[in-house]
C-alpha cells in the first residue's frame, strides 16, 4: 500500500509541476488564459474481478462535485486539474434457489477525495470537446451494506488508499458567452485493484471499478484574449 500512495503521489507533484510550467512558460502568441469553474454530475461504476460462487456485479449511481483550474493553450487546447470528490460502488447480487433473477444482497460503496488530471481538446468550430487523462483517488470512506438485515460494516481498513484510472471523455458548450456552460459523458477505468484479495475476509480479490460520468460544468475565463 505504501508503494501506490508513493506512486500517487509522485504524479500529484508532476502534474501541478506541468500545469505550473505551462501556464507561466507558455509563448506570448499561444494566447494562453486561466480557466476556472465547477461540475457536478452522476457516475454509474461497477466493479470486475473474481465474484463470490453465483453472485454478479450490478452498476450504481451515485454524485460527484469538483473545482475546476485550467490554462488554456491557443485556441483548442485546456490543460484542467478538478480537484473533487466522487463517489463509486458496486451491488452484487446472488442467485437465489426458486427465483428467477438474481437476488440484491450486498452494497459495496466508495467515497474517493479526487484529483482528475485532463486535457480537454476542442473542435475546430469550439463547440465541442473530447477529454483524456489520469484521475488519482484517495480513499475517504468504504462501507459494505447488507440489504437484508440494513447492516453496515466500515472495510475501509481492508482496502487500498490510492486509486489511479483513466479518463476519456467527449462532450460540448450548451452555452459559449461567459460564464460557460458544459455537458459531458465521460469513461473512467481503473488501473489499479480496490482490493488485494485475503481469504478471511467477505470482499472478492483482483477488484477494479469501471464506469460512467455524466457531468455538468460551469466555468469563466480569466485574462487572455477572449
């Protein structure tokens, strides 16, 4: 567990250092500009790897909220750091003797303090937009429910700190005149496992979580040419 937070954090401190050269180095005639704002949207994440015997991963929606800094490079590239907080999860249902589906049983869900790190590319007409990046996640809460009995149980303690996933994105300005407004669907992807594994315990190994971001933003433009 250390060595990921090492890792997590050594690519927090590369890419402010980035974004800090960027947008105090950048040549005069690129036209560069700060960017700030906010978003709020609804991720729907599940989870993949080995799954208990007869049980299957259901998807959740949940919220997310975050700032928004960016530097705007010329006139079609964003460098965008949304410091935030996103929430993820999975159901898991089992199969039960007699009923047809699968039955919900357990929930398990994750509030993560993020830091998404993106490059937002736009069209040549500036209306729309597609993103990539790398999100770092700290974990700041994992509770398991049982749908049964109501129970909740705190594994915060048996899972991993950090998270790292990739983002890729596409989406468009619904409104281009100040402040302006932004919809986004975006893809995140894991890379590195929620959970170890341990046989004493009743949370599957290999974990990965996956999903989708529906968000919108809100944002202004400081300085620059306009």
């Amino acid at each position: 567990m250390k060595r990921v937070e090492g890792r997590g954090g050594r690519l927090l401190r590369r890419a402010l250092m980035i974004l800090a050269l960027v947008g105090f180095a950048a040549p005069q005639g690129l036209a560069g500009q700060w960017v700030i704002g906010a978003q709020a949207g609804f991720p729907a994440f599940t989870v993949a790897g080995r799954s208990p015997e007869g049980a299957t991963y259901g998807r959740q929606f949940r919220v997310l909220a975050s700032g928004v800094i960016g530097y705007r490079v010329g006139s079609s590239v964003v460098l965008r750091v949304e410091p935030g907080l996103v929430q993820k999860g999975s159901g898991v249902s089992f199969e039960v003797e007699g009923v047809e589906e699968p039955v919900d049983s357990l929930s398990l869900n994750l509030d993560y303090i993020s830091v998404p790190f993106v490059a937002q590319v736009f069209t040549p007409g500036g209306r729309g937009f597609v993103t990539a990046g790398m999100e770092v996640g700290i974990l700041s809460s994992a509770m398991l429910n049982t749908a049964s009995s109501g129970q909740e149980a705190d594994v915060k303690d048996l899972l991993e700190s950090t998270d790292m996933s990739l983002l890729f994105g596409a989406g468009g300005l619904v409104r281009r005149s100040q402040p302006e407004v932004s919809l986004e669907l975006r893809y995140s992807q894991s890379l590195t496992k929620a959970f170890a594994g341990g046989a004493d315990t009743a949370i599957p190994t290999g974990l990965r979580s996956s999903g989708l971001q529906l968000m919108a933003g809100v944002s202004w433009r400081l300085g620059g040419d306009r």
